[in-house]
C-alpha cells in the first residue's frame, strides 16, 4: 500500500473538510481517525484556519510528513456530510489509495446546489429577518430589494475584494444608503429594522462563537484566530453602517426593536432560517430540520426570558436545546451535527445589537452603545457556553457508555471462562 498517497488522500479531506465549513475540531478529529484506521504506530495531526500538518509512522517506521496550505474557506454543508460519510467509510473499510481518491474526486465532482436556489435562499432569509425585527408589508419589499442587491452586487464584489473587513464595510455602507434614501424619499418609514434585517446576511458571529469554544477548549491558536476573523468581519459591518450615517447625517435608533407578534416573530425566523440552510448548502430534509430546530430554539427563548427576564440565561437555556438537537439529529441522519447547529443557532445571533450600538456610537449616546456591546458579548458567551456544557454531557455519557460496554465484555468472559472449567470437570 502507497502510505504516500493514502496521507496525500487523507490530507485532501481535511482540506475539503475545512474549505466546506467544518469546525476545527472536526477536521483534526476525522484526519487523525482516518489515519489511525491504516495501522499507523503513531500520527500528529495539527489543524488551524489555514494550515494542515500531518505526520505519521507507519509499522516500517517510516516516517511521512505532508503539510497543506489552505487559502479559502466558506461553506457548502451538502458536501461537508458526503466528505463527513467518506471519512467513516474510510475508518471502516481501508480502501487503498487509488479507491480513496476516486471516492473523493466523485464527492468533489457532484453537483452542488444551482445558484437560483442559493440566491433565492439569500433572498428569503434576509426579508424574513427584516419582518422579525419588525417591518411591514411595505418594509419588507424594500428589504426584499436591498436582499437582491447585497446577493448580486456581494456576489460580483468577492471577485475583486478577498478581505473580510472591506468587502463588509462596503456592502453596509452601500445598504444604510440605500435604506435613508428610500426613508427621505417617503417610500419607507423603518430604515433601521429593514438595514437590521437584511445586515443579517453579513453577520459571522458563528464563528465567533466556534473561536469562543475552541479556547474554551485549550485550542488556543485556532480558537483565537476564529475570533479575530470574526470580529474582523463585524468591525466591516460596523464601519460601514457608522460610515454611511455620519456622512447622510443620519442618527437612526438606538433600542432594540423586535416585532410584537410571538407567532410573526416564530414564523419568520423559521423561514429566515429555512433560507440561511438553504444558502450554506444544506438541502432536503436536512434544511427541514433546521428550521424545525430555529423553531423551538426561538420558542425556548422567548419562555426562558418570559420566566426570568435575563437575556444571558434565556441564551444558555435555548443554546442548551440547539446542541442537543444537533447531537440528537446528527445521530438519526448520521451527519454532521454543524448542519443542524447552523440553523437552529441563527435566531440567538446579535446582528440587530451590532447596528443599535453603532446608532448609539454616531448619536453621541455612548452608554447605550456600551450597553448593546455588553450584551453582543454575553450572548456569544452564552451561546457559547450553552454548547460547551452539551459538549461536557456528551462526551461523559459516551465515556460512561464505553466503560459499561468494557465492564459488561468484561463479565461476559469471565462468566464464560467459569463456564468452561465447570464443563472440564
């Protein structure tokens, strides 16, 4: 067997892995599985944003190191699971190197979803979420419009703008324009709930979410980069929207404003979310039971808030049931649990925060803005912490269940050896 080309094969499903949308951990976890699976004496796996190094041993102590530079990432969570089935058909089944690389080149090979649909999905998600935060029939056509723009003109910008600050800066800028244009011309009377709803289709905070977990989890290199990507992206968003206001004069509000209907607020989402799913790549029933998962997340929140009035445990209560549905449900599909954890999680997310702070900053109101600061912060760090004690949960009832399952193997063959010597006699 080419051990080569099997490491130069595992190598190239830990890129893919990452380049899809897949956690840190996930990818270190599948190389390192994937790779333990051919007999290695030893393999050293090490995984950051963009950087992969592998070093094995196999049993002619050889020693092969490959290292890959990853200069992309984004997400397309429908290949993410069939690169996910590839690495345990891998553990399971050895195949060589040649079947290893033909079963990743028909992977990469497959159709991914049409453009139409992933436009259409932009589209719904940023007009439901503007219908969230409270607009209107007519408020929603106009953010329908500026959906439309961020999608097509966001699309022609990444071919010319790779950094994340100024191609977020530029498309929030252009959009909090557009929106007090379409105010002082009287077409609409909510500039502000529609830009909240549509900067929606620009917010990162999942990553910045991820970053807090992997540093929670002594992953400090990864975790810290996770971070400063994200914020990276964030401060684009906030530039540009404080940019455009300052220079249309414009103070817009600084109080957080959500729609008044439970059941508006509980729909829309559900679709906003649908959507989001969709634009990730997530499809079929997948994509279903993200928005079954946004939901009730959005459900447990408003019940959690209802009963104590804290915005920080209403978060780690409803991030609690995100985690484990995303476990649970990536054991009934045998997919990844990101598929489902991405669209359930999206209604916790504080994009409409950022634009209030940055209101609040333009206005002069500085204690307001630090106010929408603190709770941007406690939110991530409750989502954040939600998913970490799921993580806890988990991985203690699966070292529970292994020790159960040794100790009964254990008994069994005890129990069989007295046996055997009772027959002897």
């Amino acid at each position: 067997m080419n051990y080569d080309k099997i490491v130069q094969g595992i190598m190239d499903i830990g890129e893919s892995l990452l380049c899809t949308g897949a956690e840190i951990y996930r990818v270190q976890d599948s190389i390192d599985r994937m790779c333990a699976s051919y007999g290695f004496l030893r393999q050293d796996v090490f995984v950051i944003q963009n950087n992969i190094q592998i070093t094995v041993e196999t049993k002619e102590h050889e020693m092969i190191t490959q290292i890959r530079h990853v200069e992309t990432t984004g997400f397309n969570y429908d290949r993410l699971d069939a690169l996910n089935g590839l690495s345990r058909y891998i553990c399971t089944n050895r195949p060589d190197d040649e079947e290893l690389q033909k079963r990743y080149r028909e992977i990469m090979d497959a159709p991914t979803q049409k453009a139409w649909i992933i436009v259409l999905a932009q589209i719904v998600g940023g007009t439901s979420f503007a219908v969230f935060f409270g607009c209107n029939f007519g408020d929603a056509l106009i953010a329908l419009v500026l959906s439309v723009f961020i999608v097509f003109f966001g699309k022609w910008l990444e071919k010319w703008e790779e950094n994340l600050l100024i191609y977020n800066l530029i498309l929030s800028f252009l959009s909090e324009v557009f929106v007090v244009l379409a105010f002082r011309a009287g077409i609409t009377g909510h500039p502000d709930w529609i830009m909240i709803g549509v900067v929606m289709l620009l917010v990162s905070s999942l990553g910045l979410i991820n970053g807090i977990r992997d540093v929670m989890q002594a992953n400090f290199i990864s975790g810290f980069l996770e971070i400063m990507n994200s914020l990276l992206g964030a401060f684009g968003i906030a530039f540009g929207i404080a940019l455009a206001m300052m220079l249309m004069k414009w103070n817009g509000t600084d109080h957080f404003v959500i729609n008044p209907s439970v059941w508006i607020q509980i729909v829309s989402c559900t679709i906003g979310c649908i959507g989001y799913a969709s634009w990730f790549g997530i499809r079929g029933k997948r994509m279903v039971y993200s928005g079954i998962g946004a939901f009730i997340t959005w459900g447990i929140y408003l019940l959690a808030f209802a009963c104590n009035g804290n915005n920080f445990y209403s978060v780690i209560i409803s991030s609690c049931f995100v985690a484990a549905y995303a476990y649970m449900m990536s054991r009934l599909m045998k997919s990844p649990s990101t598929l489902f954890l991405t669209g359930s999680v999206f209604p916790l997310m504080p994009g409409a925060r950022l634009y209030y702070m940055m209101a609040g900053m333009v206005a002069g109101k500085y204690a307001i803005a630090f106010e929408h600061l603190t709770v941007i912060a406690e939110t991530c760090i409750g989502i954040a912490f939600g998913f970490w004690i799921i993580d806890i949960v988990v991985r203690n009832i699966r070292k529970t269940g292994k020790k159960l399952q040794t100790d009964h193997s254990l008994y069994i063959g005890l129990n069989d050896s007295r046996k055997c010597r009772k027959r002897l006699r």
